[in-house]
C-alpha cells in the first residue's frame, strides 16, 4: 500500500486506491470524522471511521495531538470542506496525547501564549503555514543566486573584527567568568582565551564577504548573524539570519539592480509555490485587523502587497531628495511625524521610509547617497566629500528591507575613515589588503531574513516568524 503525504493525496487524489497516511489529529467528531494534519500542506484531510468495526479503547487515544498511521480507500467526499476523504480501514497510534494537558488544543491562542510553547506552535495553522513559507524563500535566495554565477560561501560565526562599528556583540570566551586571569593593568588577560584575543558572535558576515567576491567575483552568505542589543521590539532579534551578497566590479547603479532583481524573484516565488499558505494567512490577517482602529488597518491585503512589490519598478531617489519631500510634506508640517525631519543629515525612521513608499511614491524605493557621518565606515566617499554611496531598499508596512553601498576600494580613504572613527587598523589589516592587491570597484547589500519573512507572511511580530526567538532575557528551549 502506498504511503502518501496529505499535499500528493489532495493533489493527485487517486480514488478508488488503497492509500496509508500519518499525520496529527486535528480534531476528532462524533467518534467518526478524524481531521488529520501531517504538516505538508494547510489543509486537512479527512478520515471516516466507522466507530461499530473499532476497538473502543483504540478510538479513546484517538484525541487531538495524537500520532496516527490510517490506512483506508480514497473516496470523494459527501461532505462540504474537502473533495475527498479517506474510509478507514485500519487505524495505527504512534503517540496518544493526553487532552488534559496537550496545550494546542482546538481553539484560538494568543500570539504570546504560543511563543511560550514554540515547541508545539508549528503544529497549528499559523505557524505551519508561516515555515513553510519561510523554508520556500530560502529556498528562492539560494536559486536565485546559484542561477546567476554568484557562489555560497560560509562567512565565520566567530569573529575578531566588529563589522558595523557598533560595539553590540556577544563575547565568546573560555576564560572562567567568576576569576578570569588578569594581565599587569589589571585587565582581562585574553592571551589566555581560547583563542589568544578577544573574539564575538559575527554581527555580519560582510567583510569576509569582501574579501571573496575579490576572488570568485561574485559570493552571498546566507547564515546567523547576532546583535547583543538590548532592544524588546517587534522588529528586533538578538540571533537572525542575514543574506549579505558581494560582487566585484559592481558600482552603486548595479548593486541597485541586482537588489530589486532578487527581491522580485524570490517574492515572485513565493507567490507561484505558497498560494494555499498565503491565502490563508491573508484570511488570519484581515480577521486580526477587524480589530484595529481605522488608520491602523494596512490599505493592502498581504497577496496584493506582494504584488505591489513584484509589479512596480522601485524608484531611485538620492537621500537629499526624499529630505526636501519630508521637509514640505504635510505630516511633517502639521508635526505629525514622531520624529520631525527639520536639516539635512538626520538619520530616517521608518515612519519617514513609509511615508516615502506609501504616500508619496506609492511604489517601493531605494534611497541612495546618504550622510557619511550616518552610515558605515566602509562605504565609499562620494567627490563631495559628505556623502558615500550606501543604498537602502524600502518597502511598504516596514520601512527598510535591505541596506547596502558600493565598499570604498581606495585604500588611503578607507585608512583615513578608519583612523577618524578609533579603529584599530591592526585588527583589519587583512580587509586592507584588498586595496593593496588588485583592488577594484565593489560592492553588496545585506537583508534580514526574518524582515523578509514578516513581509511575505504579513506577521506583526519578528519573533513569530523564527523558529525559537532569541530576544532579551529569553534564551528558552
């Protein structure tokens, strides 16, 4: 007999065939209709028992939560739901789960309650449906790159250098915490870690990147990345997942493209591979909204904006550009803006990103030459000597979705940058090399991955689109 996953049987729906299915039990009415669930596909298969030919202490394990093997004859259902359901014949329970305590019991539960049990959470609708699109998009990332020459590469975890400049790292160390030794000023003596210096967990695999884009032309990282930020928001994670490409020869103007071509396909994915999950989680989202004020409500249906992102050309705009837009426009005159934009220079927020995508614009936008004092030390100086060519992708809903430059290949400017900001030049002697030995014009973006995913899945909270949510003062499971 052969054993199907619920998504073939539904689409291929041999009737007639002897067929074997395993799955969770949904729910379990009247003694008679098991709704069985085996996580390929949102939708539930139904299987009729016919409770006289069946043990009466085999249908007591049958509750919700229960692992179940159910052979039977696929027939096309009578009832409204489902086209086809399956006669059981046989009934196999790989594991009873005790209704008085299994906690995803058939009702509505809070966000919050489920993270408390991200053990069990992706066994309900919501959260199946949203790994399963977050499993497609990776998926997408790495065809897309693989299709266009770019090669994978695995950036470290363990790092000496802080790419962003911003000091937030998680410290790696083997020392003894309570009485580490101490060298002659009394300071930590790092000679004698494991590593004979100070090392982190990776905020970013960027500059590696760098260093192999300048030998197999064009590399994308797609790893875990952690910031030791003590942020308790919806939009921040202390352990994420980043995809950082790196091309050489590539200026600003390509990196543009390449950023808004990727984006466009993997979303295009998703929308080709993941409709059943998508439909549904537009449902759960326009349900979830009924509840909102008025203005808080989006203006698109989750499909319709992943096709507004799919369907535009995204605009280029230079950030001097969208700082007069901001300036004159009326939410900024009528101070309704949290953070009023008033100079040139400022550092945006998202509810100016918003602005420029959703009111002004109406499409999605790149922001491009930003303030040098504003963005990263590797980014490359402009002739004005006040910008550099950074870029940032900005969408619908979230502001910024990827954030990127052209890396500054002249290596006098890049030591200038260096010194002026504090750095050690000793520890990135290695990244300076790139610009003593056949430097060229370079350049990559980064995007967060559970960004992407909270955009795709139309999730509120970034900690529900990551399996087990690292987040200040929670480190469980």
């Amino acid at each position: 007999m052969k054993s199907y996953s619920i998504k073939e049987l539904l689409n291929k729906q041999p009737i007639g065939d002897s067929v074997e299915i395993n799955g969770w039990v949904k729910t379990f009415r009247s003694n008679r209709f098991i709704a069985l669930n085996d996580g390929s596909t949102i939708h539930n298969l139904q299987c009729v028992v016919d409770f006289e030919n069946f043990n009466e202490n085999l249908l007591k394990q049958i509750t919700t939560g229960a692992a179940l093997k159910i052979n039977g004859i696929l027939v096309e259902s009578q009832g409204r739901g489902q086209s086809v359901e399956i006669q059981a014949t046989d009934v196999f329970v790989h594991g009873t789960a005790d209704s008085e305590t299994y906690p995803i019991q058939p009702k509505k539960h809070s966000l919050e309650f489920l993270r408390e049990k991200a053990h069990l959470r992706v066994r309900t609708n919501t959260f199946s449906a949203v790994m399963r699109v977050r499993s497609a998009l990776a998926f997408a990332i790495h065809s897309y790159f693989q299709q266009n020459g770019f090669y994978y590469m695995h950036a470290p975890i363990i790092t000496g250098s802080d790419a962003e400049g911003a000091g937030e790292m998680f410290r790696v160390t083997t020392l003894d915490t309570k009485k580490p030794p101490l060298n002659d000023n009394g300071e930590v003596d790092y000679t004698q870690d494991f590593f004979g210096k100070e090392t982190n967990l990776t905020v970013s695999g960027q500059l590696e990147a760098e260093t192999y884009a300048m030998g197999l032309g064009k590399v994308y990282t797609f790893g875990p990345t952690f910031r030791a930020e003590n942020s308790n928001t919806s939009r921040h994670l202390a352990e994420f997942w980043m995809i950082e490409p790196e091309m050489a020869f590539y200026d600003l103007d390509a990196n543009m493209d390449l950023s808004e071509n990727f984006i466009k396909w993997v979303l295009q994915y998703v929308l080709d591979n993941c409709k059943d999950d998508l439909e549904f989680l537009e449902k759960r989202l326009l349900d979830e909204e009924k509840s909102k004020p008025q203005h808080e409500r989006s203006e698109m249906a989750l499909i319709e904006k992943l096709r507004f992102v799919v369907d535009n050309n995204f605009k280029r705009v230079s950030y001097t550009e969208a700082i007069d837009i901001l300036k004159n426009s009326k939410p900024n005159k009528k101070k309704k803006f949290q953070f009023p934009v008033n100079e040139w220079g400022v550092d945006l927020q998202s509810e100016h990103e918003r602005f420029l995508v959703e009111k002004h614009f109406k499409c999605p936008v790149i922001l491009f030459d930003y303030p040098a004092k504003i963005k990263a030390f590797y980014m490359r100086l402009n002739e004005d000597k006040k910008t550099v060519r950074a870029m940032d992708v900005l969408f619908p809903q979230i502001g910024e979705i990827a954030g990127g430059s052209q890396r500054e290949e002249r290596l006098e400017i890049l030591q200038q940058k260096i010194n002026e900001l504090d750095i050690d030049e000793k520890e990135l002697w290695w990244y300076l090399d790139l610009r003593r030995f056949g430097t060229a014009v370079h350049s990559g973006f980064g995007l967060g991955f559970e960004r992407l995913v909270q955009f795709s899945t139309g999730m509120g909270n970034i900690r529900d689109v990551i399996p087990y949510p690292r987040t200040p003062q929670n480190a469980e499971f």
